[in-house]
C-alpha cells in the first residue's frame, strides 16, 4: 500500500464548517500495510472522511485503504479510535453519491437514522455479543 503526504491531506473543518455528512450503512474492506483486511460498515461518509465500526483493533494515524466493491479503493489515515468505531481521513477527495452505490444497508424501518451510537434503532451495538477479533 502506498503511503500519502500527510502535509497535503486536507485538514478538517472547525466544528461550524463541517462538511455534510451522508448517513448511510455501506460494506467496504479495510486493507493494512501488512495487506491484512477486514470487513467494516461506513456509518458516514463525507468527501474528505468516512466514520466507520468494525470488530479488530486499530490505532489511531494508521495509514489504511478502504475498499469499496464498484467503486475502488481510497487511502486515508485513521485519525481516531472508540471501542469498535473509528474514523478516517482521506487522502483525496470521494465521490460521496459513487461510494455509496446501491449495495447500502437499510437504514431501519421506515427509513430512520440510527441515534446515540446505535446500529439500527432500537439495537445498541455496545450490548452486542459476538466474537472479538484483536489484531
């Protein structure tokens, strides 16, 4: 994998300029300099970043690619880390509405955005069982 300028990645917005954010659930892959990957959901996406869960561990400023079947693969830092989210920085820009495609997850029923960390409404991700993975 390659490696970006991190000087030239863009910075983020202050908190009253932040980009517009997309809610909606979409697989990718997340690929590691050692060329381990794992599977994720995007949560949000934006042009310069993507929020995203994932079960593994990451550390904050690992450069990663994130894999998006039909539209590519884009290389961004992890920028930070809480339990099994984590959010990116991309080193260039996305086309939101080609990332997205058509392979999203429902957002819940009648269409509801999910709130206070939840993966759908009504499904607290934090209470969930399953296996852990550490990397």
């Amino acid at each position: 994998m390659n490696s970006f300028d991190l000087d030239a990645a863009p910075e983020p917005a202050p908190s009253d300029e932040r980009e517009e954010r997309v809610h909606r659930r979409t697989d990718v892959e997340i690929e590691f300099d050692d060329g381990r990957r794992c599977s994720a959901v995007v949560t949000n996406l934006s042009t310069h970043g993507m929020g995203a869960e994932m079960q593994g561990s990451l550390q904050p400023f690992s450069l990663i690619s994130v894999i998006k079947q039909g539209y590519g693969r884009v290389q961004g830092e992890v920028r930070w880390v809480d339990q099994d989210r984590f959010g990116v920085l991309f080193a260039e820009p996305v086309n939101v509405e080609l990332f997205n495609g058509s392979d999203c997850h429902p957002q819940g029923p009648l269409g509801e955005q999910p709130q206070n960390g939840q993966s759908a409404p009504g499904f607290d991700i934090h209470s969930a069982t399953g296996p852990q993975i550490s990397f």
